[in-house]
C-alpha cells in the first residue's frame, strides 16, 4: 500500500504503519490531501526498511512487531514544535 503524493510547500514525508486497511486509507488520503507526501505500510519490518520520514504515525499494536516497544529503538531525534531533542535512553 505504499502512496506517495507531493504538493506540500514543505513536502514533510510522513510515514503511516497501520495494518488495519480502512484506518491506513483514511489517513493516508488525509494527509495526501493535506499536501504531506505520505507512504504507507502495513507492518513494522516494513516500516524499519521505508526510507526515513519526517514523521511516523506507528500504531502500536501491529502484527509483527510491538509498536510500544520497538518505537524507541527505531526513533531518531525527536522534533517537539521548534525544540528539538535527543530521543531518551
């Protein structure tokens, strides 16, 4: 289900996982309609092997992979607003 659409003045690259289909849709085609330039995965493994977003929106209960657990690892920085930090731990 990989979608990607451009258009955004920023051209931000998002990064759905979602391995329900019908919630993966709604978002993408939200975003795409946004401007976002989105892809759109159904697995964790999948996920890890997308190239890197500016922003990841990871469900966390996904078949392969617990969400929770392997956000952590997989995160780079994390970017609040304008202030930007190291990822914890």
């Amino acid at each position: 289900m990989s979608t990607q659409a451009g258009g955004g003045a920023e051209e931000t690259r998002v990064l759905v996982v979602e391995d329900d289909r019908g919630i993966a849709e709604s978002l993408v085609r939200g975003l795409r309609q946004a401007g976002y330039a989105v892809e759109g995965v159904r697995t964790g493994h999948a996920a890890l092997a997308a190239p890197s977003p500016d922003v990841v929106l990871l469900d966390l209960g996904l078949p392969d992979i617990d969400g929770g657990r392997g956000a952590p690892e997989a995160a780079g920085p994390v970017r609040c607003g304008d202030h930007r930090r190291d990822r914890p731990g």
